[in-house]
C-alpha cells in the first residue's frame, strides 16, 4: 500500500505543477502580446507532448488443460519477457476457442497467445486479435525454455526484441500477415509503424 501512496503522491504533484505552468502561461501571453505566436506554438508543442501514445495493447498468455511441464514453463517465460502481457488459467478443452475472446475482453486484452495441447504431444500456438483481427495457428517444434538455455546473453527484460524476416515475408500475402501478427504481439509498436 505504501507504493500506492507514492504514486498517489507523486501524481497530485505533476498535476500541480502542470496547473501552476498553464496559469502562468497565461499570464504571460497575456501581458506579452508580442510574443503570442510564440505562444501557439508552444501550446501546440504541449497538446501533441500530451497526446503522446500510451500502450494500452495487452496480451492474454493460456494454455489448455493438459499441457505438459515445458510449455507451462514457456508459457510463464513468455509472460516474464513481455512487459504487457497477462496470464489466465488452464482452459478447458471441452469449451470452444470463442471463449477465449470473452475472457480477453473481461481482462482488457486486445490480442491473445493460446497453446494448445492435444494427446500430450503435439502443441499449437493460437496467436489472434480479439476485435476482428486474424488468427494464425503454429505448431510448435523444439520447445527450450530459459532455465534450459546456458550463455543466453545480456538480455534486458522488457526491451523490444529485434526480428528478422526473411524476403519472402514482404512478397507473399499470408506471410505478410504472419509477419505483422508477429510484430504486433511480441512488443506492440505505435500504431503509425504497423503495416497492413
């Protein structure tokens, strides 16, 4: 709770200071009249600050009832990688995959990773966009999760990873869409550098 309180705390203040700067802004712009169009636009210069894009993109990471010791520790070295990711628990294989949207929409997510296992082999990555988007299925080969993996680098947690396409991703259609499902769920981007 005491965390709550700081950043309680902390918001009361920007928000002041902010109030205080706009009351003399004005003040200024309206002695000066001189320098009123340096004043638009400065103005202009704090809405588009404000306007600033905030991530609001979340990803639902489930899997389904019987998958194995492996991809529940990938799934959960999934969920540590991705800053804005949410985990759910196992899902029932009785109920269908329309399911999954709703508990994304009750839990704020707009995309969604779902494995699942059939007959304790095989197991497939469902990757969709709750609000119409498209949904791509792998199937998933040689699974290795991090407390397999020796001398993985200096990797930072949350940071954007670097992905690379090969040519072919930018002349096939369906491989253009894999390609920008991919980029989209991994770490969502401003939506200005997302191709369709």
């Amino acid at each position: 709770m005491s965390k709550l309180k700081i950043l309680r705390d902390m918001a009361k203040e920007e928000k002041m200071e902010v109030e205080s700067d706009g009351a003399e802004s004005s003040e200024s712009s309206e002695s000066d009249s001189e320098n009123e169009g340096m004043d638009v636009a400065e103005k202009t210069e704090e809405k588009k600050r404000a306007v600033l894009w905030t991530n609001r993109e979340r990803v639902l990471v489930l899997c389904s009832r019987g998958a194995d010791v492996r991809t529940r520790h990938l799934m959960n070295d999934i969920k540590v990688l991705m800053p804005h990711a949410k985990g759910d628990s196992k899902l029932d294989k009785q109920k269908s995959l329309v399911v999954i949207n709703e508990i994304a929409e009750m839990k704020n997510c707009t995309k969604i990773l779902y494995f699942e296992s059939r007959k304790h082999k095989d197991v497939y990555l469902w990757m969709s966009n709750v609000d119409n988007g498209p949904s791509v299925k792998f199937l998933v080969h040689n699974m290795h999760t991090m407390m397999e993996m020796k001398m993985s680098g200096n990797c930072l947690k949350a940071s954007r990873p670097i992905l690379s396409f090969d040519s072919r991703f930018d002349e096939e259609p369906h491989l253009m869409l894999i390609k920008n499902v991919l980029m989209q769920k991994t770490f969502p981007s401003e939506p200005e550098t997302w191709e369709w």
